[in-house]
C-alpha cells in the first residue's frame, strides 16, 4: 500500500461490501460510497478488493483432478443431503411447457453428477436484451496498483461481470419466475443473477458453487438464505469456438449455445457431488453467461 493508515475493514464493512455487490452495484459504484463515507481510498480499494478475493476463495479450488477414470463418490465426512432445486423430469419429457408459455426442450439429463441440459430456455431477444442491459455495468477487469499507480490485468479474473438485483427490472422477474417455475424452487430463494462477459483466452477454473464450511468467511456468508444447492447458467450468446462448461469428474462439456442453459445440483457442500465444473476457456469470439444461484432458503 502506498499510504499508512489506522483504518481497517471491519467484519461489517466486508459484509456491507458483499451487499453492495449482491445488490448488483459495481465495484467503482461500493468504492465511490466508501470514499464519500470517509473510508481512505487506499483502505477502500484494498478491503474492496480483499473481501471479493475471500468470497471467491470460499468457494474451494482443488489442485486439479486425473481426467480418467472418474473418481468414486467420496463418502467420508459427507455432510447430510438437504433437498434441492429439481425440473419436473419424471415422465422423460421432451419438453416443458412454462406457466408463461416458454417452451424448454430437455436434451440432456444425467443423474450423477445431477446435470440438466435445457435448450430454448430463453429467447433470442431475451438474450440481447441481457447483454445490453448488463454491459455497461461490467466490473473493470484490471485493478489498480497502488505501489506504480500502473494497473495490471488480475490473472484469476479473466472474465467481467455483475450483478443484477432480484426483480430489478420487468425482464429480470420475469426471466426469474420462469426459472423458478422450471426449477420447482422459490424466487425468494435465488440470488440476483450474475451476468459474466468472457474474451477470447477468458475461463473460468474448474471449481464449486457452494461455500466452503471451513472456510473464515462462509459463516457470515451462510446466514443469508443458507448454502447453495443449485446452478443455472443460460448462454446469452454462442462462441465462435470455446467457453463449454465443463464437469472434468466425469467428462462433460456441455456446449454454450444462446439461449440454452445448463442446471446442476449439489444436495452438500462436498466433492461427492462431482459437481466441479469450469468454464473452458475462450477459443474465438466472446461468451457471455447469466448465472442465477439457488440458496436453501430465502435470500433477502
Ligand atoms: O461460464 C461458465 O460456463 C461457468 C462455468 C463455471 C459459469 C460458472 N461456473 C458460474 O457462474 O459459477
Ligand atoms: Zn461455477
């Protein structure tokens, strides 16, 4: 740090941040706010950018798995199983109507990992409206440092995203209702969605969604709608070449194609889940993806 200073973060200063960020507020906006509150911007910019690193962090990041064969289910020490988000699937449907009329094709269903392949989930329009409404609120992608005053690219952060609060606009609530319904899990109980923008050579490292227990920061974490149980990520674009979501325990790379989406679940915070996944990186052209996270409980 450039600047000595007595001020530091505050266990309820990282939670507001989390908050702001959440609430779909980009980081220049949380850093703005800290400033006119008093906040040193040295300070500011260092526990901005700490507290989003340890939310990262505490969803863990193995050391990378062998690729063959698939790893048996780890059972020791696997927390007990809480019910999570599923689709309506038990007849093998080809398709499913929504109480909107959106009609969702099914074309993949695996049960172990729990992994669902939705095609149609959302329309072309719905998708360029999404990336229109998020791209001028994508966080900058390069951090400032404060010992050059120079700014360099943070190589675990190759993608720029942000957060759109729940029910922000028409087409968010109604986009949320719709996931809701195919999901059969509360509005109440999903995360704003994330919109995430990726460049050509831009991935996302194979990890978990859910919170790490043992992690310092989960706890606080925790207390707001419990732990995630479910992803859903809907492809807003097609890549030239890259970006699948891959589930590297057993091989799977689900192609991103707009307007489809790809569901899983994770009834523990544990890897017998095997529901690691990534985001493979970028071969040509952009990917943008829109990611609504389910909680076990309301998340307000
Ligand atoms: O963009 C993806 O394919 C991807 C991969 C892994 C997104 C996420 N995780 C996520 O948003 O959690
Ligand atoms: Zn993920």
């Amino acid at each position: 740090m450039s600047t000595m200073s007595t001020q530091t973060a505050t266990p309820e200063l990282r939670l507001w941040i989390l908050e702001q960020a959440q609430a779909g507020h980009s980081p220049d906006a949380v850093l703005q706010a800290m400033q006119q509150s008093g906040w040193d911007e040295d300070v500011a910019l260092a526990a901005l950018e700490q507290t989003l690193e340890d939310f990262l962090a505490s969803r863990v990041h193995p050391s990378p798995q062998p690729s063959v064969p698939a790893q048996p289910a780890q059972t020791a020490q696997r927390p007990p199983a809480v019910p999570v988000p599923e689709p309506d699937l038990a007849q093998s449907p080809a398709t499913l109507r929504l109480p909107d009329g959106q009609v969702v094709r099914v074309v993949v269903s695996m049960r172990d990992p729990r992994v669902v392949v939705f095609a149609d989930l959302l329309t072309d329009e719905e998708c360029v409206a999404l990336r229109q409404l998020a791209a001028p609120r994508l966080a900058r992608s390069e951090t400032v440092d404060n010992t050059t005053g120079g700014s360099e690219v943070n190589a675990a952060r190759t993608s720029a995203g942000m957060f759109f609060g729940r029910g922000e606009t028409a087409l968010i609530a109604r986009i949320e209702q719709r996931i809701a319904a195919l999901l059969r899990w509360p509005v109440e109980n999903g995360e704003g969605l994330q919109v995430l923008h990726y460049r050509p050579g831009a991935e996302y490292k194979p990890h978990y969604d859910y919170f790490d227990p043992a992690q310092p920061g989960s706890a606080t974490i925790l207390q707001r709608g419990g732990q995630r149980v479910g992803t859903l990520v809907v492809y807003l674009n097609t890549p030239e070449a890259g970006g699948g979501t891959i589930f590297p325990d057993v091989q799977l790379e689900v192609a991103p194609v707009q307007g489809h989406a790809v569901f899983f679940s994770y009834d523990c915070a544990h890897p017998g889940t095997r529901s690691l996944h990534g985001g493979a990186p970028v071969i040509a052209g952009e990917k943008w993806v829109a990611t609504k996270w389910l909680r076990e409980r309301r998340f307000d």
